[in-house]
C-alpha cells in the first residue's frame, strides 16, 4: 500500500469551457451563469455531486447548485446587475431576475426610490442590489429593514447600514448626535406673502 496523497483527492469531474455572449457556461446539458465581467473567456469547469463551481485563471468566479434536467440554464441574478445597471429599463424584463424572490422590504425600498427620483431611483435601487457582491442576502435584508424604519432611503445609508451590521457598530445616522450641526426651522408660508411680491411697492 503507498502513503495517502499530501492534499485530500478533489472528488469532481473537470472540464473546461468558453463564456457565451450571454454570461453562460456549459456543463453537460445545462448552462450556468457567471458575471457578465467574464464574457467570452476561458473558464475551468468542476463538477460536483451537489454543485458546479467555474472558475477562471486561479479565481471561482460562480457556484451555483447543479442541475441534472436537460437543456436549463441556472441563473444567479448578482452576475447580471452590472448589466441592468447600464441598461436599467431592462430591469422588469431580464430573464436572470425574473423568479429573484428578495424579502419584500426589497419592494417597498424600490417603490419608494423611485417614488422619490423615478429612473434615477430605479438605478440607485440596482446599486443597493450590487451590495450582494459583497454581503450576504441576510446582511442587506437587515440593513434595508433598518433603513425603512428609520427612513433613510438611499444607497449611501443602506451601504452604511450594512457595514455597521456586519461590523456589529451602531449606525450614525441620528443627527441628534451631532448638536454643531444646524438645525433648519421650516415655517409655512401664507398666502399674504406672495401678494406682497406682487404689490406696487414690491415693484
């Protein structure tokens, strides 16, 4: 009998590939999404019992649970957002995204973003949805529900909501906390004075 190997036996069939157009890998008889950064590259290929990891050069750049239907293509909706993020009316209408089922505070953040700033609010929405590059679903679920109840609706709090989760530090959002800041006293404005900008004297 001779000694074990140094490293435990990778127990996966390998292959290689080529990125499509449309961010796939073939493996088999299905295809598998990668980021759309990768297209038309050379990609290595390992197959699992359970999973198919693809990788290019010395990076993973996807994982996805493997199929064994024939002819599917397994999407992760994260590789396609640079996309959507260029092409934003196409957000309703990408084959990847179509069965995303997000938490629904996911939904009312997107209503009120775009409520707020319409297309601009569309694309901010992309950009708090590319946070899952980074983070996990649970992480920005729980930066977005705190961002609605303290009604910071915005990329830049969402994305400092998030940090502070995952750092296990308070947020900062409270200006509160910040007494040097000056405080804006708003007063209704009466009819009255608008007429006086019309009078003769205002003349």
């Amino acid at each position: 009998m001779t000694d074990l190997p140094a490293a435990p036996f990778d127990v996966c069939d390998q292959a290689t590939g080529r990125v499509s157009s449309r961010a796939l890998v073939r493996y088999e008889t299905n295809d598998y999404s990668v980021p759309v950064s990768y297209g038309h590259r050379d990609v290595w290929i390992r197959g699992y019992v359970d999973v198919v990891v693809i990788g290019c050069g010395g990076e993973v750049i996807a994982r996805h649970p493997r199929c064994y239907d024939r002819e599917d293509m397994v999407f992760d909706p994260v590789h396609y957002l640079p996309l959507i993020e260029r092409k934003i009316n196409a957000l309703d209408q990408a084959a990847p995204l179509a069965e995303w089922d997000l938490p629904p505070e996911f939904a009312t953040l997107r209503r009120l973003m775009e409520a707020r700033m319409i297309k601009a609010g569309r694309r901010e929405y992309v950009h708090v949805l590319r946070l899952l590059e980074t983070f996990d679903i649970d992480d920005l679920h729980a930066a977005v529900k705190k961002a609605l109840q303290l009604g910071a609706v915005g990329f830049d709090a969402v994305k400092h909501l998030v940090l502070c989760h995952v750092e296990k530090r308070p947020p900062k959002l409270d200006l509160d906390v910040y007494p040097y800041l000056p405080r804006a006293n708003v007063e209704t404005t009466s009819a009255a004075s608008y007429m006086a900008l019309m009078s003769e004297d205002a003349a």
